[in-house]
C-alpha cells in the first residue's frame, strides 16, 4: 500500500493549496520543498514582499509630495534598512503561518529537491546530498516558475539582479535601468522611482503590458511618464556590462538602427517568467514537456497516470490565485469530488499606483473573434470619494455582450482597483449582466460607484456626480 495518498512537489501557493486541501479531505498527504521556509516564490521573494515595499514607498512618496495638499507639513527621510526589516518580518510571519496550517491539517512538510523516480515515486534530495523515495498514490507538480534569461544580460544579484535581487539593494539607485516592461519590472521599477532613482525602462515590443487592454496600457503609459519613468520602447537589449560601480546596458532599435549604451547603477532583468521544469524526472513517468518548459494538462491531469500539474507549470496566466484555485480543483478532483476553475474569470492586477486591475476579455480580442459588445466607462475624475481623495486618476470600462449584456471583460486602472475588480469577477462567474451590477446599491460616497457608473454607461444612463 503507497505510503501517501499524495505527494506535491512544491510549496508555493499552488503546492500548499493542494496540501492543506488534501489534508482538510482526510487525504494523508506530504509537500516537498527545497526552500528553507514554506510559500514558494511569492510569499518568499515574489508578491508579497513587492506588495510591502510598494505601499511602503507610496506612503513615503505620500508624505514628501503630496501631504502639503491636505494642509500637513511633513519633511520625511527614508530609513531603507527598517523599511526592508518590516518586509522581512511580515513575509517572516506569514510564512510560520503556513506551517501552522500544515501542521493544523496533518500535512508533512518534508524539506529538499524533489523529483519523479517512476510511477508512485517521489525522490526527495535533502541539502546534505541524501536522498530517499516516497510512495504515493498520486503526485501534484507544483514546482512554479523562474525569472527568464536573456543572452547577453548576466544576473549577478550585484549590479545586474532579476526580482529577487531587487527587492533587496542596499542603496536606492541613481539610476535604474529595466529591461521589460511587464508586471515584474513596473512594480519594482515604481517602488525604486518613488525612493528616488531615475529610472528608465526598456522594451522589446512598442506597447508596455502587452496583455492589457490597449487603452487601459495607454492610460497606464502616460501616467507612468508623468510620474517619471522613461520608456524606450521598440529595442532589443544586447548586452549589458559592469563596469567599476555601474553597468552599461546596450540596446538598438527593433526596426533597425544604431545601438545605444546607457549607464546605470543597477540593472533590473524581468523579460518574463518561464516555468522551473527542470530535473523533475518527468521521464521517469513518459512525461515531456513543450518547447518552452510548460506540461500538458487536462484539467490538471497529465498524460501519466496518477501525476497531475498546477500553477505556473502548465498553460495559462502565471498568478498565484490561479494556482491556488487549480490547486483546490485537482485535491477535490483526487478526492472524488468535482472540482473547476473557470479560467474566464481569473483577474490580473498590476501593483503600481494607479493601480490596473483586468478581468475577462478585452476590446482587441473581442474585435478579432467578431463579437458584438457594448462599452461602458466612468472616469474617476467623476466619482466623488476619489475626487475628495485627489486620487482622481483613470477609469473603469465595462465590457458587456451587445444581445445579451453579459459581462465579458473589465478593465480598470485607478486607486485601489485591485481591491474592487473582485466584485466583476463574481458578477461574470454568476453569469451577471451589465444591468445586474447598474442595478445594484453601492455606498456613496465610495470608489465602488464607479463599478456602478460604468455599468450604468452600458446602456447609456451614466449619473456622474
């Protein structure tokens, strides 16, 4: 008889998920993990340390520009040392809570590299180089991603850092350079621009977040600009050199043209993310995985019997809440019970301030599958708490089927908008209308009107304060 029911490979936020879902099912269940503390790449070096140092560097951007509006004189100084010691605390802590609900739920925590040894077999390396072999009935691979490479840019976590190295520098740059303009290197590019760096951001293609919604990412562009961030957009980074307390970074133009070199202090790489595949045996079960790392899975299921795939290892966005749904999905799935992701209503936030919060399709997708749609908008220059706030910037847009006014997609960018996308993403997973949401009470004053209004502009009976 195994001795586990199952066995994840990883502790992120997909692998614990799974571990505490399965324990709470009575499943006798085991996680591996490499790390020296439980919740993977964000809770470690990823989501939850950036989001710390975002709201810590927007309150001391608060107090040094913008207090003087509310009649509060201030002059603050940034003390690094401390606002890096409470990021650690916290992710300290949430981490040790992890460990409680392992423990709370029966789940084994057992520490080192894991891998496939063939069907019903899991080899755990621990640090000291030994190793043994768990039996399981099933095995969960939830072994996430890492920062993807560029030839020619050599992290170093010195001069030139990927994500993990940023969250830690132990200097505001002078100058920033980051090479992407995705998630990663926007939010961590606003957290060093707010404490002072000049920052500059290099781009391959001739947009930022390209998955965004195209007028929502114009939006986001022109405010990112004004707050002071430089954009070269159309150029291909071809290398990247230290040299003495610096690094010159070269990059010539997409279309052809003459390269470049700028200087810079530090050098952030966050081109993407691939999926950390690698060494995981995947053979041993007559496993392969695509071109570009991912496995193939149906519903979590992959093609060998008893091994099943979340989170940033198969196809789809890389964020930790989806990783966590199909963590639940694939326990209740081994369990005997039916579970589901719907993979329609997965949202995106983007950290920064303002913030960009997307959930559903937007405008460009629905114009190349031919879909008929109604657009609804509300400026938060007219929503009367953010007015007041002097947080006024950006909008929300409602997309809504023009036959049957069912929410497809919602695309935000303003103050706190992460905190309101939740409320679209219940309306669209109850296959809510625009009207359903026009039609419902939200608390005025409040930032949640602008939900509302928008809605309302569906059918073209916005009522702007």
């Amino acid at each position: 008889m195994a001795g586990y029911d199952v066995v994840i490979i990883g502790g992120g936020p997909g692998g614990y998920n799974a571990a505490i879902r399965a324990g709470q099912l009575g499943l006798k269940a085991a996680c591996v993990e490499m790390r020296a503390s439980l919740g993977g790449t964000c809770l470690n070096v990823g989501c939850i340390p950036s989001k710390s140092l975002l709201h810590a560097s927007e309150l001391f951007e608060l107090a040094k520009d913008d207090f003087v509006k509310f009649g509060i004189d201030v002059t603050p100084q940034l003390n690094l040392p401390v606002m890096m010691k409470q990021k650690a605390e916290s992710v300290g802590q949430l981490t040790k809570g992890v460990e409680f609900l392992f423990k709370k739920n029966k789940v084994e925590w057992i520490k080192g590299r894991g891998r496939l040894a063939g069907p019903g077999k899991v080899e755990v390396v621990a640090e000291d180089g030994t190793s043994s072999v768990l039996e399981t009935r099933h095995v969960v691979i939830a072994t996430g991603s890492e920062p993807s490479p560029l030839p020619g840019v050599t992290v170093d976590q010195q001069r030139i850092v990927d994500s993990t190295g940023a969250l830690d520098l132990p200097e505001t740059p002078g100058h920033l350079v980051v090479i992407g303009a995705g998630v990663i290197g926007l939010e961590l590019g606003s957290v060093w621009r707010r404490l002072g760096a000049k920052v500059t951001v290099v781009e391959f293609l001739d947009r930022i977040t390209p998955t965004v919604d195209a007028e929502t990412a114009k939006t986001f562009q022109r405010s990112l600009t004004k707050q002071g961030i430089t954009f070269r957009l159309d150029a291909r980074v071809t290398g990247a050199t230290i040299k003495n307390d610096g690094v010159d970074v070269t990059f010539e133009p997409v279309k052809g043209g003459e390269p470049e070199t700028i200087s810079a202090d530090y050098v952030l790489l966050a081109i993407g993310r691939r999926p950390f595949t690698d060494g995981l045996g995947l053979d041993s079960v007559g496993l392969t995985t695509d071109r570009r790392g991912f496995i193939e899975t149906n519903r979590a299921r992959t093609a060998a019997e008893g091994v099943w795939a979340i989170g940033d290892v198969t196809y789809g966005p890389m964020l930790a809440h989806k990783a966590e749904d199909e963590a639940v999905a694939c326990i209740e799935t081994i369990a005997g019970r039916a579970g589901h992701v719907n993979y329609e209503v997965i949202p995106n936030v983007i950290y920064t301030f303002p913030e960009v919060a997307t959930v559903g399709r937007t405008e460009e997708e629905l114009k190349a599958d031919g879909v008929a749609y109604k657009v609804g908008k509300f400026p938060f220059t007219a929503n009367s708490r953010a007015k007041v706030n002097h947080e006024a910037e950006g909008f929300v847009k409602i997309l809504a089927d023009a036959q049957t006014d069912r929410i497809l997609g919602v695309h935000m960018i303003g103050p706190d908008v992460s905190e309101m996308i939740g409320e679209y993403c219940v309306a669209m997973e109850f296959g809510g209308s625009s009207e359903d949401v026009a039609r419902t009470s939200h608390p005025h004053p409040s930032r949640s009107e602008a939900l509302r209004q928008a809605a309302m502009g569906v059918e073209g009976w916005t009522m702007q304060a």
